[in-house]
C-alpha cells in the first residue's frame, strides 16, 4: 500500500505499519477511488472516500425509524456488493468498527462539529479536523455535485436524516431519496 502525502495536519499520534506512517491527510487509492485519513489511532488509521462511491436511499421506506442501525443503507454497506469496492488486498486489512460494521457513513458531528445541533439526534463524537474546511465536506458522484447521506436522525421528523449538502452545509432529506455514500472504513 502506499500513501500519496498531501495537506498534513499536526500530529504526534502515527501509526507505523510495513515502514509507512500514516497521518491525518495522507491518501489512498481504494480501487477506482482515493480515501483520506481522517483520524489515527494506536494501531489503525479511520479513512473516508474522498467521493461519493454511489447514491442510495437511506431506507426504501420513507422513514428514519431505528436510526442508520436499522436502515437499508447499513444493511447495503456490509454486502459484498459494497465491499468489492475495496482490492483484495486491502480487504483483509479492514478492520470493523464497534457495532461490527466494515463500512459506515459519517455522523454529523464528525463532519459538522456542533452546527446545527439542535436540529439531529445527538450521536457522540468530535468534529474530523479536516472537516474544519469546507472544501473538504463538499464531495461528487460521478464528477457532479451531489448531497450524502449522515447517520443522524431529524429531531421532530419521521422520515428526515442529516445530509452534507453540495456546497458542504448540513442539510436534511427524506429517508427514500437517492443521496451520495461516502464510506469511512479502519484499517490497520
């Protein structure tokens, strides 16, 4: 695997894995797309598609109840379908997350910070560093503009979940609309 640097963020939290660090900005290829490192931990590093990998609705019914858990959207990121993204020998690499999950989307917190709170269920987390920048929230599908999905719920909403609208401002949108996945993933 090799890593193509660009913009660097401050950091004394590296990981060091067959002679090659990986720090926060450093870059990926994952098949026929690139992925930034968002955050590093002791033994692995959290990545996020740089792109939208394709748009889905978040469920076929239009509604937000049980959350990203209980969504078609989840359930799409753990198939096969959604992993062959990913070669071979990078598959075995991937680490999952708490729940068990290979793939997920990002919460609203990680992109957003504390904009807007009032408005999404609350999922605890902080703000990716690189999504200080504006720039770096505003992602295309197939060389487009598009919005992406977010785990978090609308407050006050049976159907709405949280968005990254194309010019990197949090949004919301119902549940059965085709919207942008942009997958984060670990490994080690």
């Amino acid at each position: 695997m090799s890593a193509i640097f660009t913009e660097k963020i401050k950091t004394v939290r590296r990981i060091r894995e067959e002679r090659i660090y990986v720090c926060v900005g450093d870059q990926i290829s994952v098949g026929d797309f690139t992925a930034t490192c968002q955050e590093v931990y002791e033994d692995s590093a959290l990545f996020l598609f740089d792109e939208y990998v394709t748009t889905k609705a978040m469920n076929k019914k239009n509604t937000n109840e049980g959350g990203y858990e209980a969504s078609d959207l989840r359930k799409y990121l753990q198939s096969d379908e959604a992993l062959d993204i990913f070669p071979e020998g990078l598959k075995p690499r991937l680490l999952p997350f708490e729940n068990g999950d290979l793939l997920r989307i990002p919460t609203r917190e990680e992109i957003f910070g504390e904009e807007d709170a009032k408005y999404f269920e609350d999922i605890p987390g902080k703000q990716w560093e690189l999504m200080k920048q504006r720039k770096n929230r505003v992602a295309y599908f197939k060389n487009e503009w598009e919005f992406g999905w977010l785990q978090n719920r609308r407050n006050n909403s049976a159907a709405n979940f949280a968005l990254v609208d194309s010019r990197g401002y949090c949004a919301s949108g119902n549940a059965s609309g085709a919207n942008g996945v942009r997958p984060a993933f670990l490994i080690h």
